[in-house]
C-alpha cells in the first residue's frame, strides 16, 4: 500500500530495474522546457519567489540541478506545523500552479492560517517539470525512490527534510490521468476523523465530484474519493514521500489527486480547495 498517482504497480516494480541500470542519476544537461499548458517551468520558480518573499517566506535551497534549484520556503510560526509538497511529478503541474496561486492569494497570510509554521516544497523535480515527464531526466520517479534514495533530487531532499523535522500536517499535490474525478489518500497515524474527509470532498465538489469505487488507483476505497491508507509501502522498497513522513512520525498526510485529462484551471482551483480544507480541520493550537 503507498499513495501513488500513475503508474500502477507494474510500472512502479519496474522503477528497480532502471535504478540499477541508471545509477549515479545525474540529471541530463540540456532541457528545452516543454510547455503544459499554462504551465512554463521557466517561468515559475521566479513568480513562486516574488509571491514568497512578499508574504515573508524564507528560501532554502535544497539542491541544485541542470534545470535549477529544488527550493524549500518557510516560515515560522506558533501553529500547526503544516509541510506542502508537489512537483515531484513533472508532468503534473496543477500541483505547483495551486501552491503559487495561493501564495499570489495571500492564503498563507490569512487570519485563519498565518500563524502556522509553514515549510512548501513547491518544484521537488525541476527537471522532470522542465521536460514535462512524470520522473526526472533520467527517467527515474522520485517519489518511489524514498527508501533507497538513490537519486540525488531525494537524497537532498531526505537530508533537508531531517534538519527541518516533521510536520503535524503533510499534504501532497499530484494528479491521475486515469480518473475522471478527484480523490486522496490519507494516511493517519491517530484518531480517525471522517469528517476531515468529508470536508475535503465537499470543497472540491464544485470542480471534480469524488473518484467513484469499487477501486481508485488499485485500492479499494474507504468510500468514494477516499483511500484510508495504512502507513506501509505497497512495493517496500519504493517508498512515496506520504510513506516516508508517515514512517518518520508525521501523524497525518493526505495526498490529492486531481484527473489531468480535465482543463488545468479547475485541477488548480481543485487542490487550492482541499488544501485549504484540509488546513481548517487542523486544531489551532
Ligand atoms: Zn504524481
């Protein structure tokens, strides 16, 4: 069991092979970036950092790679710890986009939010989003590469994520283009609260209905749009970053889901929806 977006286990079982074959992954030198939609990766790590830096982000840069930085943003605050991870799937990019709308929103200052101390990795694979390809430029899906961290991108990121610690909340943007409707994983350590879940359908429900069953992504639904996900890896050696959080003791994740054969606006306005959800289910402490 791992949250996952495609491909399904017969491609994430093959993600071994190409380790093997293609270690030391250093990423490739010359990326012309594709354009998804209204998504242009030269374009976005400079309007993340302007909106950022404006609402009193601090940048870290996690590392560097052939199509630039992985960057970490953070700011301090008093409550809940709340970690926001996406583009760690290049060819996903409502994900990123919801994250920078947000940012050029003022969620992050807003009454209800401000004082959450707040860590966004808003481009974990620039060079898999330069390219417009689900793994990096060397072909490797680096959210199945958690455990072994084989690649440089993780190994930076598992080192970063260590110095900074683990958050209350981790919510992680990624989409699907098998489904027609929205749906999440959620992994939860403590108290079951279903309500949370029924929140996150009902604020994206003006742009996706919830993923019907009788199974979404290989897994069989707790109800619709819903994976109630132990914290163990389907394949134990190709962790996702939830599996990895969630081993490393952070009590709740949940991993959105939007389908990427629907126009990128409301895949956008549908993670902005349940990020934000997910934020007000949160105890103020
Ligand atoms: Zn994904």
């Amino acid at each position: 069991m791992n949250p996952r977006c495609k491909p399904k286990n017969k491609d994430a079982q093959n993600a071994g092979t190409a380790f093997a074959q293609r270690l030391p992954g250093k990423a490739g030198s010359s990326i012309i970036p594709a354009m998804q939609g209204d998504f242009h990766w030269p374009d976005f790590l400079p309007a993340f950092r302007e909106a950022a830096e404006h609402d009193g982000f601090l940048r870290t840069v996690i590392a560097e790679t052939s199509a630039g930085p992985i960057e970490a943003w953070l700011r301090r605050g008093s409550g809940p710890r709340v970690y926001l991870s996406t583009g760690i799937h290049g060819d996903e990019p409502a994900g990123p986009l919801a994250l920078l709308d947000l940012m050029k929103g003022g969620f992050f200052s807003d009454p209800e939010f401000r004082h959450f101390d707040w860590a966004i990795c808003p481009a974990l694979n620039p060079t898999g989003l330069a390219l417009g390809t689900r793994g990096n430029a060397d072909g490797i899906d680096l959210n199945r590469d958690y455990w072994n961290r084989h690649t440089p991108e993780i190994a930076a990121h598992v080192a970063w994520l260590e110095s900074w610690g683990w958050p209350d909340l981790f919510l992680s943007l990624h989409e699907d283009s098998d489904t027609s409707g929205f749906y999440f994983y959620e992994i939860n350590l403590r108290e079951d609260q279903p309500q949370r879940a029924d929140a996150i359908l009902a604020a994206v429900s003006p742009w996706f209905p919830a993923e019907p069953g009788p199974e979404i992504d290989g897994h069989i639904p707790r109800g619709p749009g819903w994976i109630y996900h132990a914290a163990e890896a389907d394949l134990p050696e190709h962790w996702p970053e939830a599996i990895y959080l969630s081993k490393s003791g952070c009590p709740l994740s949940f991993t959105f889901e939007t389908p990427s054969s629907a126009p990128l606006a409301p895949r956008t306005a549908a993670h902005r929806a349940a990020i934000q959800a997910a934020c007000k289910q949160l105890p103020q402490a």
